[in-house]
C-alpha cells in the first residue's frame, strides 16, 4: 500500500491491526495478517525498518551489519512460508565456526556429526554420553519445567567438564543472551536448532533482506510509516481503542507491539490498566543483558584469510567460561563476525563485527566525556586483540566505530538498551496481555528462546495466528448479536 515518513494525509483513521515496530516479529506479523486480508499498519519509531536486525552507511561506500546474524537453519522454511522463496534462497551456511581459548582451539561445522566427532575423539567423552545429551536438548520445549538450570544440565552429563560447557555454552550466549544461571530449556531448544545442520546468514546484507521485506509488505497490503512516534496505547471497557502516534490517534481493534515488554506494559499502555497481580508479575521480569559492537572496515585492495579467521571466532583469553567474565568491562572474550566479497557480492570489500556482552550500567552513568573516551578505547582494545589473527589490522584498517548498550536503547527504545529483551519469565507476561486487556498484544525479545532471527520470526508468527483468530470470533460474535 504505502510507505512513507510520519505523513497524516496519508494514514487512515482506523485500522484492524496496528504493529508498533519492525523488527523481525513485527514485520512478520504484518505480513502474515495482512495475507489473512486484515488492515494493517506497521509503524517504526527509526526512519528505517529492521529493529536490531538493520544496519548502517558511512562514508566510503562502507556498510555495517547490526550485531552478528547467525541463526539455524529453521529459517529457511520460516521465510519461504512467511516471506517469499526470493529471501528464503539467499540464506546460506557459514562453514567453518571457530573457537580460540587457553582451554581448545578448533574449527567445526557447527553440527550435530560434527560436534560428537570432538567430543569424543579431542575431548574424550563417551559415545553414549554425547547421544543422550543431544537427545535431551532436542526433546526441551517451552512448555517444560523451567526449574534445572543450564549449569546443572551441564552437571549432569559433563561434570567437571569447563572445556566441555564452554564449547556448549559459549555460542549460545552469543546467539541469545543466555547463561548459565537461566533455565536449561532456554539453553536446550535453541542449540537443538542450531545442532541440525550449523549456522546459517543472509546473504546480500541485512540492508537487502530488509528492503526485501519491505517490498513484500507492500505487496501484502501493509501501510508502513517510518519516523513514528508512538506515544500512548489507549484503552477503554477492558479492550484496546486506538494509538497515539506523532500526536495523532488513530482507532484499531488490535495492537500488536514488537517494542520491549516492560516499556509496552508500563509506558505504552500504564500500570493502572491492568490488575495488580499482572503488574506484580511484570516487574518482576528480568532484562536480558545488552553488548557492545565494533565495527571495522578494511581499506580497498586490502584482504582477510578465510582459512585464518572463519566465519565466526568465538574468542577469550579467560581461563574458563563464566557469566560475569563475559559481562565485564574487563573484555576477555569476543565474538568476530568475517564479512567477506561472498557476504555481499555485489561488493569487493572485508568487514569484521566484533561484539561483546555487557552490562547496561557500565555505560548508562558515565559523562559524555567519558563516554567518548570509552568507546575509543573499546576499539583500540579490539583491534590489538584482533591482532592476533590478523597481525596487520591496524594497518589495514580504514574506519572503526562503536556501539553500546547506549547506542540500542536510544535506536530501538529496548529498556536497558537489552540486546536480547527479557529473561525467560518475560514470555509467559508476554502471553497474558490479552487476556489483561482484550485486543492487545505483544511479540517482541522475551523468554530468550522466542530471541534471534528464527526465535523473532516464529513469534511474529504465533502471535499473528493468535490474533487472527481472535479477529475472527469477535466478527462471528458480531454477526449472531
């Protein structure tokens, strides 16, 4: 239909549907209601759509991908049945994942047949061992008892075994936030996905995949508008009545937020629109933790070794894998992301993303002078641990720029600038909101197995079907009054 800048000429003054923000379960969303013939707006605060799934110009002709995009090979299926078959063919496998630290140093595919291969021939463990704990991950689902821990998953098949948990675990971390400390189901379904057969990217850029999808929502009929302020989520007798945007309301029957949990719970809407046993068990929920990202660009002619670097390095110099260790600002452990010419191939150019976990507080109280000088030596630090695999880095290099949790919260609006949303009791708050407020919804980061690309999309998916439904018995309830 229309895409545009915050344009009131252009908007309806009523839809079915409202999507407030375009990350990949919000566009998602829309997509799939939109096919189901509803009238949908997407609205996106950002003058461009992706959410953390975007990226960036600078100058030079350079472009930046946000954060590292791996995801399993699930979301192939997910975007030919939901998208189209044009992005679903651009996803491939990245084949050689590494890891470097004081305790192994290997390359692997990223599989199943793979992994037990090392488990068993170069960290000696048991055949039968290795079977039972695949088998138990793979059989993990969302709707099990959230008690074990993934610490104590751990224990139970590898104890004493640090080499063994960080192989395991560190990836994961990366993928979606989760430690030790979180319940082994959120640990167990999404190394389950990527188990099947490795670790897949978009090929083309995110900025492709995103104009891609743009063009698809169109197509479907979805009214986007980028630079969208959305400000209040009205209600009124128990259901949603319409959104405030840029100062406009704007009458729904539903929403549907792909903004931060909390921010939609206790912002968008307020507290005193739901029950008090609601609001006593969403702020309760935990923000997932944030990261920080550098990006480098290296200069024309210039190239990286492929054999050398891999696709993804999972890099420490720390003595074993621990939560705190990765959160500090006392960096021990990166994770490179290699964009080579095959990345983009419509450009000749080498990219490295490098990303840490961090904590919000580290950077949220700092002064601006401080701040700055921050992240100048975040990058300077990244590149002499770079250096390690490519000696030359610094002189290769043509520009670098930083982000932190900072940059993410002022970009996407994520309380605590949250890389990775909530913690896992922030999906079952997520679930519930239509049943607080007739007609509301949410299908943002939460639970950290509904995060990443395939989590994001799958929930877009669920949520739209969710509403859909409802959309569907509250007209045949109109037509038998």
């Amino acid at each position: 239909m229309l895409e545009s800048s915050f344009m009131t000429s252009l908007i309806k003054d009523e839809y079915d549907i409202i999507v407030i923000g375009s990350g990949l379960a919000g566009m998602t969303a829309a997509n799939v209601l939109a096919r189901s013939k509803h009238r949908v707006l997407l609205l996106e605060k950002h003058y461009k759509l992706g959410g953390m799934a975007t990226w960036f110009h600078r100058k030079g002709g350079h472009v930046f991908d946000i954060s590292l995009h791996g995801f399993p090979v699930g979301m192939i299926k997910s975007c030919r049945r939901y998208w189209n078959t044009k992005i679903a063919d651009r996803i491939v496998v990245l084949p050689r994942i590494k890891f470097d630290n004081p305790q192994f140093s290997i390359t692997t595919t990223f599989n199943r047949d793979d992994f037990t291969r090392l488990l068993v021939t170069q960290f000696q463990i048991p055949e039968d061992r290795v079977k039972e704990f695949f088998d138990t991950a793979r059989s993990m689902s969302h709707l099990d008892n959230a008690a074990m821990t993934a610490k104590e998953l751990f224990d139970r098949f590898f104890p004493g075994r640090e080499d063994v948990v960080r192989l395991l675990m560190e990836p994961i971390t990366y993928a979606n936030g989760s430690t030790l400390e979180d319940p082994a189901l959120t640990y167990g379904i999404v190394f389950s996905n990527f188990m099947s057969k490795g670790v897949y990217t978009f090929q083309g850029g995110t900025d492709l995949l995103v104009r891609l999808m743009r063009e698809e929502l169109i197509a479907s009929g979805v009214d986007i508008v980028v630079s969208a302020d959305v400000q209040k989520i009205n209600t009124g007798g128990g259901r949603v009545r319409n959104v405030v945007v840029n100062g406009r309301e704007i009458r729904t029957k539903a929403v549907l937020s792909n903004a931060n949990l909390k921010g939609t719970i206790f912002s968008l809407v307020g507290k005193e629109h739901f029950s008090s046993d609601f609001i006593d068990e969403a702020d309760a929920v935990r923000l997932n933790n944030s990261s920080t990202q550098v990006y480098i660009a290296i200069k024309p002619g210039e190239t990286l070794d492929e054999e050398v670097c891999g696709d993804l390095l999972f890099s420490s110099t720390a003595p074993a894998f621990r939560t705190d260790m990765l959160l500090s600002r006392n960096i021990t452990s990166r994770t490179y992301s290699f964009y080579y010419p095959k990345t983009r191939p419509d450009a000749n150019r080498y990219y490295v993303v490098a990303s840490t976990n961090a904590n919000y507080s580290d950077w949220a109280n700092l002064s601006k002078t401080d701040y700055e000088q921050s992240k100048r030596d975040l990058i300077d630090d990244t590149l002499g641990a770079l250096q390690k695999y490519v000696p030359n880095i610094r002189e290769i290099v043509e520009y670098t720029e930083a982000a932190t949790p900072m940059t993410f919260e002022h970009y996407t609006g994520h309380w605590g600038g949250s890389s990775f949303g909530t913690k896992f009791e922030g999906l079952a708050v997520s679930r519930k909101l239509p049943q607080q407020i007739a007609g509301l919804y949410h299908a943002g980061s939460v639970g950290i197995i509904m995060s990443g690309w395939l989590g994001a999309v799958n929930y877009g998916v669920i949520v739209a079907n969710d509403i859909d439904a409802w959309m569907l018995e509250e007209k045949r309830k109109r037509l038998g009054s």
